[in-house]
C-alpha cells in the first residue's frame, strides 16, 4: 500500500542468471473523510456532518432525516440510530466513508397519582438518571422542587410536572394529586 506512485522492481539471481521485472503502482489520490466521529445525540436534535473531499462530487447514500444533502456539511436529525455514507468515484475508483449516529433515550417512567387528605403531606418522585437534574413544576406545595424526590402538601388538588435534564436530553412526566377536605 504505498502512498504515492512507486515502481516496484523484482529481482531474481538463480546461478549466474539475473532476471528481473518491475511493475508501476499508480496511487489514486481520490479521498473522502467525515471529521465527525460516531457520536450519540437527543432525540429531536440536529448534529451538522463535516465531510472533506478532494473529488469533484460526492453522494450522500443515505438522506434520512437530513437537509441539504448536496452539501458536504448537512444537518441530520434522525429519530432512530442511523448510518450516513458519503460516496466519491471516478473512473478507476470508488471511496466511502461513513459516521453513525445513535438516539440517547431519556425516559421517566408513569408517575403514580395519589390522593391525600388536606393538611397531609405525600412523597412523590421520579426515576434515579445519575448525574441527572431535577426541577417539579408548579413549585407550590412542595418541600424540594429541585430533587428527585420531594414532599407534597399542596391545599388544593393540582397536577405537577417533573422535568428530568441529563446533558442536553430532557423528560417531562405528570402526576395528579388530588386533596379530599378533612
């Protein structure tokens, strides 16, 4: 695999006899390189490809979820793992290179509903995501908005949200509590 055009020469000595033959290698400098390395992203967000090339055109083999396939820098926001191939040919050759990009999940499970007295206080939570933020919303009622787990009084019936941030992925589940006077 030499890197640049070379002659290579083969000699062979039986005796007093000397043969010898060469043969020439001609390197296509024909190449393509996507910079991006495979990475994961957040459902729903776009990631720009970077890819260099020398050849007069390329080709994009897959064009799921991507914009502007005839640049060498399109976006893509796939919603399922996907492989994205850049294709440059001439007539002696044929190169690809290729990235994939797989779709981080961050999922809270169903809160569970509850029902309590007025004047009574419940614990309510979501799913344990090390390294993971944690922010209830109305923050009304409840002892810690800023945890996982907290405590709930509220006076009156209400339905608060938990928003779950980890990175640059977020989750929003819902739970209802309902307040029965005493």
């Amino acid at each position: 695999n030499p890197d640049s055009n070379t002659t290579y020469i083969l000699t062979v000595r039986s005796g007093n006899c000397i043969s010898r033959d060469n043969v020439f290698v001609s390197v296509n400098p024909l190449d393509v390189q996507i910079i991006n390395k495979d990475t994961a992203i957040c459902l729903g967000d776009t990631i720009t490809l970077f890819a260099n090339t020398n050849a007069a055109s390329f080709n994009w083999l897959n064009t799921t979820q991507m914009l502007e396939p005839f640049l060498l820098t399109p976006r893509v926001f796939p919603i399922t793992a996907q492989k994205y191939l850049i294709e440059v040919s001439d007539p002696e050759c044929v190169i690809r290179d290729s990235i994939k990009i797989s779709i981080k999940k961050l999922d809270l499970t169903t809160l569970e509903d509850h029902r309590i007295c007025k004047g009574n206080t419940v614990a309510i939570f979501g799913d344990s995501v090390f390294g993971a933020g944690y922010e209830w919303f109305p923050k009304f009622g409840l002892a810690t908005p800023y945890q996982r787990q907290t405590l709930a009084s509220p006076d009156t019936a209400v339905v608060y949200t938990l928003l779950m941030q980890h990175g640059k992925c977020s989750a929003r589940e819902r739970l209802q509590i309902l307040v029965d006077p005493k």
